[in-house]
C-alpha cells in the first residue's frame, strides 16, 4: 500500500505539484507537504476520501494526507451512512432482521426511526460511549427503483428480487460503478419465492405455468376451465418496477410468447394484493411465499407428471420454478469498514439462522438422501425416451447409490451457457464450503443434465461438457481449498433424469442443470 500510495503522488507531483484550492471545498496535502489536490469532496468512508480534482475523480488514503477546507469531515465524530433501496420483501423484513442481529453480535445498541412514508433508519452506536458507528437507512419502493436509485448515486445498495437488466449494467459501467452483473459485486442473501394465490373459498388446488400465461394474457377468462366454479377470473399483479412482476414475465410470460392482459389490478405492494385476492373468491394473483397473507397458493403442475411446490429444499436447488433469490447490489466501491463487516456477516452462520427466522430461506448447503428422491427417479422412468435405454437408467441409479444431493443447483440462463444469477452464487458458497472443509465428503460429482431436444448422444455429451465448466468454476473460486481433501468428479446424464415438462421453454430450462452428488 505505501509503494502505490508514494507512486501516486509521484505521478501528480509530474503531473503538476500544487494546486490551488480558494475554488474548492477541500484540499488533501501529503504529510511532507509535497504534493495538493485541491477538489469537490464526493465522499468519506472513515479510511479514504473520494474527491472531484481536475484529474477526474481520484480516491485517496486517508493515513497519508491532511485535509483543510469547509468540506473536511470531522474525523472525531465520523458516523458510516450507508442507504440500501429497493425491493419492500427485502427491505422491510429482511433487512431489518439482520441489521438488529448484526448489532447484537457486535454488542451495538440499536435505535430505528421513521425518515418518511417507506423510508426508515436504523442506528447503531456503541453502548459504554454512545458514539454512532452506522447509520443504515433503508427505502423501500420496488427492485426497478432500487437499480435507479443506485445508477442516481441515490443508494449505496440496490435490493433487488430479479437480476439487473443489461440496460442497467450499461449505464453503471459507463458512469463509473463497476460492473454490476459481476459476481463481486452482488450476492445473493437469502430465497423466496414467486407463488400463485387465490382466496381459501376457492377450489382450485394446482394450475400449470401454461395455464398461468393463458390466464393473464386473457385467453382463458372462467375458472370452469379448471375445474372450479363457473365465474369470471379476476387478476391482480404488483405495479410496474416490481422484482416479482420481472420474473413472472421473464419465467413464464415470454417463454410462452404472450402478453400481459391490460385490465388487471395493479397493487402499490404484496400486503394490498394479498388482501384483495383472500376476500374475492374468483381472484388469482402473484405473490412471495414470505407474505402469503391469508391467501392460499396453489401448487405448480405439468402434463407430465410434474408437481413443484415452494418448499425449502425446492428453492434452495432451484428446482422450483419461479425461485425469487433475494440479491443486493453494491457500486464498485470501498463501503466504509462497518459496512464491510455488515456484507460480511450477512453470509455467516448466524445471520443464516437470522433468515430463517424471518420466514425466508437461508444459504446453508443442505444434503438430501438418494432414497428422498424416489419422485425423481419416477419422473425419469415415466419420461424416459426411446434414446434412453434400461443400461442409462441403471448407470444413474447405480452413480446415485450412496450419494447425497447437495442443495447448491447450476443452471443456466435461456439460450446460453451463461449460469443465473443464483447459480453464480452457488459458486461462491460451494467454493467456501471447499475452503472451509465443511462439505463433508470425501468425493464430490457434479452432474450434469439436459433437455430432450436433439440426441441422446450429443445431449449426453453437452451435459457432461457443462458440469466440467461448474466444477472449473468452482475450483478457480476455492483458490485456498485444499485439493487433497476431496475429489471432484464430472459426470453427464443428457435427458436421463427430467425434472419438468420438456413440451415447453420453462421446462426445458429447468431440466438443462449441474447437480453436485456427495460421498
């Protein structure tokens, strides 16, 4: 750090030693008063100042430097502010479960405010002093909201239910925030769910993901149609912005080639859907597993055979179809230290407890038995192919026997070979797991499977091509993990073992996956 600190002022001291500072609010002078930046103070996080010079704006260490002029800080009373928007599921939740344990496990008192109307704050100070350490203050509006605040320098964490779109990317790259799609800066949190839900008072009990897109683009107007009373079907969605709106258009609308219906009933928040939907017997609407109010969901089907319900196991593998990963979003910039600390507990064991507590689904690897999967390995003989012989299926239950599944899924986004965002994630904490040897193996085999489109061959091939490249990631990431420990095996399995209907897009994306086996 002091090379590249001396090496910095060398190159400013080239460029044009002092600079005078009676336009500016600051001016940073190194201790032997060799080299001024004179500038605009954009920010302090208690370590580094961030200032607007005539060379663009430069970020500089705090330890080597003096700072005069009306905009200084006053490094005495520093107090971190950091300000997350977004998503409410998240932020009026969530959020607040883990700032409050947070606290607790640094012996913080806690204090939280009402700011405005969806705007609130949380103090954490040190009880023996009663200096203020942090200062979150969160605002909740929708995942579009949150993105906009963040590119605005509105926000210093965007909360976010869907992944950032690339219009998004762009326009944090070109002003200068990093990358946001990279996996440094987002992380998944925690899991929820996107649900179908209807009122207690009515019959229906499942509908299929084609039958929802038919639903909501106006195609079928009558529950008659499956099985219920003979009565209009009345629709309620989240507003525009929303993070559950953009997945249920992006899993299950497009995939469909259809439309969203015009005259539906559009909600400010779950709470006010939810409501509306329990009390009206002929509404259907979309809501998070997290706040189901007093609705009641209704369970995912398809032709073949497949049912999916918004179960633990089934989120944490990304099994179910319309899994919400729960992200946040960060600029690609130093938070002050305590906020450093905050992003890194939010992934330790007990904020994991934390999570779950606040009825969300946490991050913990979990390992499920071969003989729990026997719905699997039904689906997978009811669906099998002519391609698919008895020899195939008795090479997958023979490689399963004595296995454990672990929850960590890979699968991949729509036409590319690119991982989603909660399988990026995965990577990170499967190679932490290696780290830290808390996998608990002695082999680990990651598994890949495919669709049904094209031969059996090439799809067997692609598999096992895609399940090296998860397994290549994730050693990369788990640069310390000790490769004595454990083993990591490849295998492939094509369109061996189906885990959804192959006769429509959802389907077969949720069939094209990496599983990791443990023995």
């Amino acid at each position: 750090m002091r090379f590249f600190r001396i090496a910095f002022y060398a190159v400013l001291f080239i460029l044009g030693a002092a600079i005078s500072a009676s336009s500016q609010d600051v001016t940073l002078t190194s201790r032997d008063g060799s080299v001024e930046i004179a500038g605009t103070l954009i920010g302090y996080d208690g370590e580094f100042y961030r200032v607007d010079s005539i060379y663009g704006e430069l970020t500089v260490d705090g330890t080597g430097v003096l700072c005069a002029g009306p905009g200084c800080p006053d490094l005495e009373s520093f107090v971190a502010n950091i300000s997350l928007s977004g998503a409410p599921t998240i932020g009026n939740t969530l959020i607040p479960v883990l700032i409050e344990a947070f606290a607790n496990q640094q012996d913080y008192s806690v204090v939280r405010s009402q700011v405005d109307k969806g705007e609130f704050s949380y103090v954490l100070s040190e009880p023996k002093t009663g200096r203020t350490a942090v200062r979150f203050t969160i605002r909740t509006s929708s995942s579009g909201e949150g993105f906009a605040d963040l590119l605005a320098e509105g926000a210093d964490i965007a909360m976010s239910l869907r992944e950032v779109l690339p219009e998004e990317v762009a326009r944090g790259t070109e002003i200068g925030l990093g990358r946001l799609s990279s996996s440094a800066q987002n992380r998944v949190i925690a899991l929820d769910a996107l649900v179908p839900v209807v009122s207690p008072r009515n019959p229906v009990q499942h509908i299929s993901p084609e039958d929802l897109a038919r639903i909501f683009s106006g195609e079928v107007t009558n529950w008659q149609e499956f099985g219920g009373v003979d009565a209009p079907i009345a629709l309620h969605l989240p507003k525009s912005g929303s993070g559950i709106l953009h997945v249920f258009l992006e899993r299950i609308m497009y995939p469909s080639n259809r439309t969203l219906l015009h005259d539906i009933q559009r909600h400010p928040n779950n709470a006010t859907l939810v409501a509306a939907v329990a009390k009206d017997p002929f509404a259907i609407g979309l809501s998070t597993m997290s706040n189901l109010g007093n609705t009641r969901t209704l369970v995912l089907v398809g032709g073949c055979g497949f049912r999916a319900s918004a179960v633990p196991e089934a989120l944490k593998s990304d099994d179910y179809p319309l899994t919400a990963p729960m992200f946040l979003y960060l600029k690609a910039r130093r938070l002050p230290a305590v906020g450093r600390e905050f992003m890194r507990f939010i992934q330790s064991p007990a904020a994991q407890i934390a999570i779950l507590r606040a009825g969300f689904v946490d991050q913990t690897i979990s390992r499920t038995p071969i003989g729990r999967q026997g719905d699997r390995l039904a689906n997978a003989i009811r669906a099998a192919g002519g391609e698919i012989k008895l020899a195939e299926l008795k090479r997958l239950v023979a490689a399963m026997d004595g296995a454990r599944r672990l929850s960590v899924t890979f699968r991949f986004d729509g036409g590319s070979s690119r991982l989603n965002g909660q399988s990026r994630s995965n990577i990170s904490l499967l190679a932490r797991a290696l780290e830290t040897g808390t996998v608990g193996a002695k082999t680990l085999t990651f598994v890949g499977f495919s669709d049904g489109e094209g031969s059996a061959g090439a799809n067997k091939r692609l598999s096992r091509q895609r399940a090296a490249s998860v397994r290549t990631a994730v050693m990369k990431e788990a640069a310390t993990a000790d490769p004595g420990r454990i083993s990591l095996k490849v295998e492939g399995f094509g369109e061996a073992m189906p885990m959804a209907c192959d006769d429509t897009e959802w389907g077969r994306q949720i069939n094209r996956r990496v599983e990791v086996w443990a023995r």
